[in-house]
C-alpha cells in the first residue's frame, strides 16, 4: 500500500500582507510620535518652571535676609583691590594694576580664568564702576567682613572660590555664577574617580569678618588665630543646587547652574538678570557667544539707565538678554531718545530665563509670539536674519506659566 502523503502549506506572512502591517505600524506612529513628543516637552517645561519658582523663592529668601537680591554682574579680588587707590598690604599678594580701573572691561589682562573679551558689551560699563558696585554689595550682605588689604587681615584672604590659595587677578562672575555664589556661598571643588573636578556649596563661613573663608583648609595655617578664620561653622545655602549641574566655564573656581535638560559641555545656564532699581536692568550681566544662523553672534543694541563707556547710553549687548515690554531702543524719529531707557518686565525684581530644548536663547528684549523677526526695524551693523526669534519660542522663564510661545 502507499502512503499518499501530503503536502501542506507552512504558516506564515505572504509579502503583501507584511507590507499592510509595516503601513499601519507606519501610520500609527506617524500620530503618536508628535503626541510623545509633546508630552515630553510638556514634562520639560513643568521641570524647568518648577526649578525656576524654587530658584525664585531662594532669591526671595536671601531679600528677605539682606535687605537686597543678589547683584548678577561682580568682579571678586582675593586681595582686596577694590578701586585704583587701594592695593594690598606691601609683601602681600601681586595686586591688578591700578590701570584696569580705567580701561573697558575688554582690555583688563588681570582676569583670573578664561575670560572672553568678544563677550562684552558694546558700550559697557567701566570697569571702575562695575568694581564700585561689587564692593557695594560685599558690604551690605557682609557688613564686617575684613578688607583682605589691610594689616588686621594679614596673613589671611577671602578665597572666594575655595581653592586654598589666594589668587591675584579678578575674578569675573556674570549672571549664572552670581545664582550659585550667593545663593550657594563657597564652591567646594573635588576630584572624581575619573579625575575631573565636581562642584558642590558650602554655604558662607559664621565668622562675621572672613565669610568667605574656605572650609577645607582648616587647620593648616600656623597662626593661632587661623582656627577662628577657618571654622568649619558655615550657614546653610538658600538654595542646595545639584552638584552634577555645577559647571565651570570660564575656570575661575565659581560655577554656574544648568538646566536638567542636560549637563556638562552640552548643558545650558540659567541667564539671572537682576533690576539695578531705577538704573533697570543691565543686559550685559550675561553674555554668551551664541551665533546666528549665518555665524555672526547674536547682537542686541539697548538703551540702558546705567552709566556705560563713551559718549552714548547705548550698549550693544550679545545674547542672552533681560525681555522688555517696550523696544530696547526707543526710536525718536530717526535716531534714539537719549531719555528714554527700555522698560523692562520684573522691573523692580530679577529674571531667570533657560534657553529651553533648542540650547538657544535667542535676542531677547521686546519679544512678539506672533513674529519669528525682530519687533523693531533692523538697523546695520546690528540686522539679524529672519527666524532668530523663533529660538526664543522654547525659553522658560520666572515671569511666564511656562514656555514664551
């Protein structure tokens, strides 16, 4: 007898049918993707908002406490050179030279750290002023801190980066750096497993003449007195900041904050703006080195309040920038109103803007949602592309619920 066998058909997917699926999964995709998306940023946005409420709250905190916000532009001097009339104690510390007094911020050669002199502003204010401010606020939050020039201080200084040694130079702190200094007093540099240098904050020292003493030195001058300078006693920080977001970027020992949206050489700060009461704001407490899309950075002419280099109260500022509710340069006819500064949002308070998902800030001053161009008529050297706006359409800031746009 044979046996018939027969033959019968393997299960599986013929070619047309695995095409369908593709198409539907394809489909499906294609309108869940934008929704994912959309949530995503969404969940962005409320975590950015949320940190910058905090943020708000811990500069309200330190009002409450001193009597003023935080400034968001000093020059800091480890040997107390505060003016051209003052240097340190002879056989001290190698002093600025009392020439940067009286030069643009551009042409100081005393920096400590890698300072970009392309940065400035275009008029800014000089140098002699901008030191005159800092030592204004020195004083009003630390009112008996000890000049680290005179001979009640020696053999002591303010290591105001907390590195142990006593630099000579300035050192610059813009906007984000400000943040972290006084909200977070003394950065604490350590060395990871990797070999690079982590930030973390140690708050101010309780020692009411050197606040600004460095917690992990203690014990390692000879003087009897060094224990007093050196307690390990600090306030605590009005704000405890994230140490993997603390970010060196000029090496001066003073960090800045980035957004959660990523850390590291990819990471973005947070642009602190703070208003100078009837002086307003000034917009060239942060600059960056962010370029348009035909590689020229990104300009901002602005009327200020506030006493600047040369004949003029216009300065030409890089982005970042403080948001205006009026145009940054009042147009009189065809030329400026010389008495007529911008009028700004927050005027009386601070800003905090993060540049958002793009990692752009865009130009900032008198911004339109409804418009990807600059509000007022471009006017050369200062014209940019069409389509710089829409950067700012992502940034988050402490005067919106959310996104600008």
């Amino acid at each position: 007898m044979t046996r018939r066998i027969e033959k019968r058909r393997r299960p599986g997917f013929t070619l047309v049918e695995l095409m369908i699926v593709i198409v539907i999964i394809g489909i499906l995709v294609g309108l869940l993707l934008p929704v994912i998306i959309a949530a995503v940023r969404r969940a962005n946005d409320a975590r950015i908002a949320g940190e910058i409420q905090t943020l708000a709250a811990a500069l309200a905190k330190f009002k409450q406490d001193n009597g003023e916000y935080p400034p968001s532009r000093v020059v800091l001097s480890e040997v107390g050179c505060y003016s051209a009339n003052t240097g340190p104690v002879a056989g001290q510390f190698v002093s600025p030279t009392p020439a940067d007094f009286t030069t643009p911020l551009s042409s100081v050669t005393t920096w400590y750290g890698n300072v970009n002199p392309a940065t400035f502003g275009q008029a800014d204010v000089s140098f002699g002023s901008l030191a005159e401010r800092s030592l204004r606020y020195l004083r009003r939050f630390f009112p008996r801190m000890v000049a680290p020039n005179t001979a009640a201080a020696a053999p002591f200084w303010h290591d105001f980066n907390g590195n142990g040694q006593p630099d000579a130079g300035f050192i610059y702190l813009e906007g984000h750096e400000c943040l972290v200094f006084f909200l977070g007093g003394i950065p604490v540099p350590t060395v990871n497993a990797s070999g690079a240098i982590v930030y973390g904050t140690s708050g101010f020292g309780k020692n009411p003449q050197f606040p600004f003493s460095n917690p992990g030195t203690q014990g390692t001058m000879s003087n009897a007195s060094a224990a007093i300078m050196l307690s390990p006693n600090r306030t605590t920080p009005q704000y405890e900041f994230n140490g993997s977001r603390l970010l060196d970027d000029d090496l001066d020992g003073i960090p800045g904050y980035l957004d959660p949206l990523a850390s590291g050489n990819s990471g973005t700060f947070y642009a602190y703006f703070v208003s100078y009461g009837t002086s307003g704001y000034d917009p060239n407490d942060v600059n960056s080195a962010e370029q348009d899309d035909l590689g020229n950075l990104v300009l901002v002419p602005f009327r200020v309040g506030n006493p600047v280099m040369g004949p003029s109260n216009t300065t030409v500022s890089p982005a970042p920038n403080p948001y205006t509710t009026s145009l940054p340069t009042p147009i009189n006819g065809t030329g400026f109103d010389p008495n007529q500064p911008a009028a700004y949002l927050n005027p009386n308070s601070f800003q905090i803007i993060s540049a958002g998902g793009d990692r752009l800030w865009g130009a900032g001053g008198q911004y339109s949602n409804s418009d990807d161009k600059l509000p007022e008529p471009p006017a050369p050297p200062y014209s940019q592309p069409v389509g710089l706006r829409i950067r700012e359409n992502d940034n988050v800031t402490n005067f919106t619920s959310g996104r600008l746009k």
